[in-house]
C-alpha cells in the first residue's frame, strides 16, 4: 500500500505545484559574482591581492590551517596567525562544553585580539575569524534558539520560513562574536539508515536545492545587495560536496557507486543554486565517490566546482577529511590542496601539518599559484565579511555581546511556529485535534525531555547523555507545551511519564521515540525502531480503553507499523528544537497541521529503500490535515525478521556488527569493523571461518570505539594475542580508562581466549568501549557480546 499527498492538498500533487502553490519559493538569480562585491568597499592596501603580495609562505599556510578552539590557545593564534579556527561540536571555550555564551564571546576576543596584535616584520595583520556548526540555530550554545533539525523543516515545504530561521540564526551567531557556519547540510539523503538524515532536508534533490539557497540567503544575505555578508549575517557554507546522502547502505562517510552523471543529478543537484545565493564556502565530503575520496578528488572539487558550476568561494575540508585520502596523514597530506581545497580542517595535528606544508611549498611540491589561489579565497570571504577593513573586535560589533538576541522572544515564536508547519500527522481516527475541556495524560520519557527533543548537535556532538533541561535556558519541553495549551483550551493534563496516573482519562498522550545521536554514531543496518517504550504504553491504554496519540521523536522515517496500529493518531514530530509548544498548537488544533512527508515512510524494516521508490508506505507529500475528516489505517503488517535476529547484545560475530553497532577510529568509520584510520589497521582474519574474525593493529597512541545499545552487565570478548603489548593498553567503557596490559600479556601465545569486562574494573559500563594503546600493537577479535549472566562478574582475560 503506498499512500500519497495526492489529491489530499489544497495545493496538488505533484512536487512542482505543492512548491510553487504553497509558498513562494525562493528567487533563484542568474549567476552573480559575490567575490567581486565585497573587494570593492576594502580601501587599496587591504585588498586581499595587496595583503597577499606582503606575505611570507609561513603567513600563506597559515591562512589555509583550521585548528579545533579545543587545541589552540591564544598564544598560538597569535604566534601561527591562523587564517581560520573552528569549534567541533564536542569543543567548547576554555575546554567547557557546556560553557555559557558569555564565555564564547569572552573568547572571540580573546583570539580576535591575538590575531590583530602588530607584527614586527612588516608583513601585514589579518584577523582570523572562527566558523561553528550552527546547523539548526547557535545550538553548541546554551540559550540560543534551537529550531527544528532540517527534515523537520523539510516538512514544512516553506523556504521563506527557512529564510527567515536563517537570518535569525545568523543573528545569535554574531551576538557570540563568530563568523562563519558549517550550515546548511544540502545532503540529499537517500537511505535513511544513514546516521546524518536528519541534516538532510529531503530525499528529493529539488526541494532540497529550493530550501539550502532559502537557507543561505537567511543566513548571509542577497549577493549584490546591501547588507550581503554585512552586521547581523554570517558565512554560510553548503555542505558536504558532494555523495553524503548516497553511500552504500547509508554508511556514513562511505563509498557512492554508480555512474557519475547520474550520482550528479541527485547529489550535486542543490549546488548551482547554492552558488547563485552566494554561498561563501563549500565543504568537501568525507564520503569517497566509486573509490575516490572527495577531499582528493581533483575532477570533482576542481574541474567541477570551479570550473562548471563556477564557485570563487573557500573549499573547506571536513575534520580530518584529508587524512583519509590515500597516502596521506592527518599531519601531511598535500594532495587535498593539490585537488582544490583550499582550507584544512585539522582540529589537532595542526603545528605538523603547517609544518609539512611550509616545507612542501618551498621544495616546490606545492606550487606556489595553487597556494596564493587558496589564501587568496580565504582573504576575499574576510573582505567580504567587511573584517579586513577597519572591523572592530567581535564585542564591540553590531550585535555583539547583544544578549537579549540570543534566544529572543521574537527568535522563539519563529522557532516555534517552524515546529507546529513541521509535524506531520500519519494517522488520525479521529481523536485529533483534541477536544476542549478533555482530560488528558501525557506519558513517555520523551514527554519532559528538552535533550531528547533537540537531537544531536545540541549543545554537545551527540547531544543526550548527560544533557538536562537545565543546558537550554529558556526551552520549553513537549510536555510543558501540552499543559499550557490544556489551561488554554479548559483542559486538564497531568504527566505520567510511565503512564497510568489517572484511572480514567480521556485520552493519552504517548511521546517517544529516538535518543540523540550525530554523524555515524546513528548509522542503522535497517529501519526497525527497536525501543518498545512507546509501544507499551500504547498498548496498555488501548487495553484500558483510552484513545492514544503516538508523538514521535526521530531523525528519520522508521518503521513503526507496530506503534501505527496501537495508537488512534499518530504524529510524526522530528527533532523539534527548544520550542516544544509547537507540537500542542497541532495537537490542540490552534494551528491547522500542514506538514507533509520530504522523505518516503518505510513499510518494511529492512534495507532501506523508501528512499528509492521500494517499500513505501506513505509517499513524499503524504500528512493528514483536520478539514479532510478522520482517517483510520488499515492493519499493518507486523513482520520485521531484524527485530527477531538482532537483540542488541551481539556487537560483533562471524564477521559482522550487530544492527545498532558501530566501530570507530576517532573520526574514521570501520564498517564492519575493517578499514583503517587515525592509527588503527583493521583486517579480516579466519578463525572458524572466512574472515569471521578481526586483527587489530594499533599504532602509537591510537585508539579504537566500538558504540551499541547499553544492555547488558559485561562485555565478553573472544580474542587472542600472539604478541604481548610494548605499552600500556587501555579499556575504558565510560568510567575511567582501565590498565589491561597485563592481561593482554599473559593471553599471549594462548590461542583464543574469553575477556570478561565487567563493571568490577570498568565501573561505569555504558553503551561504548573503547581500546587504546600507546605503543604499536595487535589483536585478533572474533566476538563481542553483552552479557546480562556476568553481572557480578570479575574481569578475567
Ligand atoms: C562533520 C561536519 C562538521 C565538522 C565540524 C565533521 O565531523 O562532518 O559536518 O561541520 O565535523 O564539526
Ligand atoms: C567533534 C565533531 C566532529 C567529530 C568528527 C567530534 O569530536 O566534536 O565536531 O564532527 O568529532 O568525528
């Protein structure tokens, strides 16, 4: 059964007239040349030609290094001049993730101040300026506004609402004394198992070119018009070029196969746009395309980029993304110049890596013409983000240090307003919207859960954890949203996160559904949701007779046929934001519901083929509204074979990871736990059979993660050792890193052999494990379960 928008909108069917009907799409202009604009208002000696012919070769690579907030100081800015500086998404000021925006702006001027101090030598002083992932609002900083992640607004199909969040994040950015963000992603995502879907507006390449130059224009302004790149816009970047949301099976930072026109006509597809808007920088991808990394691939940042689709902005490259291109290092890598970036992104290694350069510039390596070409890219995003003329530092600007604009009341509306356009209501039998004077329960941990609702890249990388509400001044949670509106409508609602406060009420409210995750940490091997919380609950209302309304929290379309037939509505919510008050003006009916599906909704678990037309059962354009009248489904098929094969305890077996695991080498994915990155070499080996088992060889001071669901007491490991450690190894699984040299030592040469970790040495023994080792050092892994039996247990080896 597949369901579509047809006929069911006031707008139309077909994409084209549900844009074009429903909401002006953005003014796409013939190509303009933003790097012209800007040059012409810095007065002769600042122009980033006259600044360049003043430098030394050190002074030009310093232009193109990015180091993480997390491993400079402002000594260094002042001693390198670094041309640009990023926060990671786990990097906050003074080492403080959580710190508050006093402190980034405190900050700002700090490295504003060490990177304008007079240089003796006469070569000229240019500021640095610092780029952040404000990808749905300032959300690293606590108090800023966080609107709904993209596919949220994807469901909105309103590019000038987009528009305008652009323009407000844009405002809290500068309030904080930043420049320049990592945002929009125009990820056209494909698979929904993969862990970024969220970032992705949409499966359609169209609306997701419509909404990324909707985006830009938010955030930086008109190119050509007054005000582009001026006070209250920042640098926006389109991101990441190109094939993020097409690798195999959605595995993050993956491989794109397939012939390339065709692979262009989806992926590349929002960049022309985005070019047109004036985006000011591009970020390459990590992802390779039919073997070939992006961050090397010269005919694709090169020819294409530059040469067909025109771009004059900065090609910034991902965290580490160079680092994985063949034959090169973290610390030295000239091929990713060579093939068109012109920034690196190299959070850590920063001082090797600007030493390789230098000296690869000077042995000639490295012409000096594709060298002048990238600062000189960098020079002209500053000139035209007026700092190259008589700016003055971040505080003392427009809306520095302005606080009542971080967060604003005006911010918030805005925020709140894309939430409620953004649910999508999947089923209604008719107990939508609710009626006034109704006594309601509100159930579910994801009810009063401000983290949970925000997603990752809130506050900190993955978002959750160990995120309270207390990290979001100023946010109201679903539940909050749902109390207000019940006074408003006569209405009594209680919250019963665990259901079953009041004997009788007449109808329950059941919020749930995906923790935060980011990047490859929410990679899926299918899209079964797993975490029966909801469904329970669901299940014991119907058993009480009380009509439910499912609301649930994900990044993505999953498969929920389960929760689509227990409850009477059910209402896809997204990632909504610190504004949880949107979803009650839908449920409450203040607001109509208008939101429709961007993306297919999964009928079956596994693969991931929604995307692709397979397996649908509610179509891109599908959501129900109140004036079209009640509509019950159908019975869902309840099948998924995953959710029987996989119960979350296996993390590794006969050559595979289980469904909801990951290995990882700091930023380097090992699909299937192969691959090498960062250090870590991992290889198929047999033991019982073909390649069902792993060597790991460690380099000096690497390290390798594995992330799974949480269950279980213990880790037991089957492993073998055929040569003892030369160095301290570590397991840490949360709590403190745990010294497991000597074990590791007397397995040696034993054959294979059961670890047991348990919380006896780990302590604390959450969902990742993690194996360090200082000097080079193998291993061979042939399983990794979680064990519920060795609660108790001791560590043995
Ligand atoms: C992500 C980018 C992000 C960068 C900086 C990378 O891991 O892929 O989207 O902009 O980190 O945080
Ligand atoms: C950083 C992120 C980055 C990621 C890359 C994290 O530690 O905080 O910004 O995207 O590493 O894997």
């Amino acid at each position: 059964m597949a369901r579509n928008g047809g006929g069911r909108w006031v707008c139309g069917a077909a994409l084209g007239a549900l844009l074009a009907g429903c909401n002006a799409a953005p003014e796409i202009r013939s190509a303009s040349a933003p790097a012209a604009t800007a040059a012409a208002t810095a007065t002769p000696a600042n122009t980033p030609e006259a600044l360049l012919a003043r430098m030394s070769v050190e002074s030009k690579v310093a232009q193109i290094i990015q180091p993480d907030i997390g491993s400079i100081t402002p000594d260094d800015v002042r001693r390198y001049r670094f041309g640009t500086i990023l926060n990671g998404g786990n990097s906050g000021p003074y080492g403080n993730d959580k710190a508050p925006a006093t402190d980034w702006l405190k900050l700002a001027d700090e490295y504003w101040e060490a990177s304008t101090a007079p240089l003796a030598n006469g070569e000229p002083v240019i500021p640095a300026i610092w780029a952040t992932d404000a990808v749905h609002g300032h959300a690293n900083v606590p108090g800023a506004t966080v609107f709904p992640h993209n596919i949220g607004l994807g469901a909105t199909f309103d590019p000038d609402l987009i528009r305008r969040i652009g323009a407000a994040t844009a405002v809290e950015i500068e309030v904080t004394g930043l420049d320049w963000t990592f945002a929009p992603t125009v990820a056209v995502a494909r698979d929904a198992r993969w862990g970024r879907t969220y970032e992705s507006y949409s499966a359609n390449p169209e609306l997701v070119t419509r909404y990324g130059a909707a985006m830009i224009e938010g955030l930086q302004g008109r190119p050509g018009q007054p005000g582009y790149l001026g006070p209250g816009k920042v640098a926006a970047t389109a991101k990441h070029y190109f094939g993020d949301g097409g690798t195999a099976q959605g595995v993050d930072q993956g491989d794109v196969n397939g012939d390339l026109k065709e692979l262009m006509a989806i992926h590349a597809a929002p960049y022309p746009a985005a070019i047109d808007a004036g985006v000011a920088s591009v970020m390459a991808s990590f992802n390779s395309i039919n073997g070939t990394k992006m961050h090397g691939n010269k005919p694709l940042l090169t020819d294409e980029l530059r040469g067909n689709l025109g771009f004059q902005g900065v090609v910034v490259g991902d965290w580490n993304g160079h680092g994985q291109i063949k034959g090169c290092t973290n610390s030295n890598c000239p091929q990713a110049l060579l093939a068109g970036l012109d920034v690196y992104m190299v959070p850590e290694d920063w001082k090797a890596l600007y030493n390789s350069l230098v000296a690869q510039v000077k042995d000639g390596t490295i012409p000096m013409a594709r060298l002048d070409e990238a600062v000189l890219r960098v020079l002209r995003m500053k000139a035209q983000l007026g700092i190259l003329d008589g700016e003055v530092k971040p505080s003392a600007r427009a809306n520095g240090g302005k606080w009542e604009l971080l967060g604003s009341p005006e911010h918030r509306a805005l925020a709140r307003e894309a939430v409620a356009k953004s649910q999508v209501i999947l089923k209604n039998a008719g107990v939508l919207p609710l009626k006034p004077g109704a006594r309601i329960e509100v159930a579910g941990s994801a009810a009063d859960n401000i983290p949970q609702q925000a997603g990752g890249w809130s506050v900190t990388w993955q978002g959750g954890g160990d995120l309270t509400a207390a990290d979001f001044p100023g946010a109201t949670s679903i539940w909050s949203g749902i109390a207000a509106a019940a006074k408003a409508a006569g209405s009594q609602a209680v919250l019963a996160p665990k259901g079953s406060a009041t004997s009788n009420p007449d109808i329950a409210i059941v919020v749930f559904g995906e923790p935060p995750y980011a990047e490859f940490v929410g990679d899926r091997k299918d899209l079964a949701f797993r975490d029966e919380e909801g469904l329970a609950l669901l299940k014991a209302y119907k058993a009480r007779g009380v009509p439910t309304v499912a609301v649930f929290l994900s990044g993505r379309p999953l498969w929920v046929n389960r929760e689509l037939n227990a409850a009477d509505a059910f209402v896809a919510a997204w990632l909504p934001g610190s504004e949880g008050a949107g979803v009650a003006d839908v449920l409450f009916g203040a607001v109509q519901p208008s939101g429709r599906l961007s993306f297919n909704w999964p009928g079956v678990c596994e693969g991931g083929g929604a995307q692709q037309g397979k397996d649908t059962l509610f179509g891109i354009g599908y959501g129900l509204r109140y004036d079209t009248g009640a509509d019950s489904l159908p019975a869902l098929s309840e099948t998924c074979n995953a959710l029987t094969h996989d119960t979350g305890a296996v993390w590794f077996a006969s050559g595979r990871l289980g469904a909801q695991v990951q290995a990882v080498a700091d930023n380097a994915l090992l699909p299937d736990l192969r691959g090498s990155g960062n250090g870590i070499v991992a290889t198929g080996v047999d033991r019982r059979a073909q390649e069902d088992a792993r060597r790991i060889a460690f380099g000096p001071g690497s390290r390798f993660s594995l992330t799974g669901p949480a269950s279980g007491a213990a880790f037991r490991i089957t492993y073998q050792v055929t040569s003892r450690p030369a160095g301290p190894v570590t397991a840490t699984a949360g709590g403190k890193p745990v010294d497991i040299t000597q074990g590791l030592s007397v397995a040696e040469g034993k054959g294979w052999r059961e670890m047991v970790l348990s919380a006896k040495c780990l302590g604390e023994n959450g969902g990742k494990l993690t194996f360090a080792s200082e000097a080079p050092f193998a291993f061979q892994i042939a399983e990794v379960t979680r064990d519920e039996a060795a609660a108790g247990a001791e560590c043995s080896f």
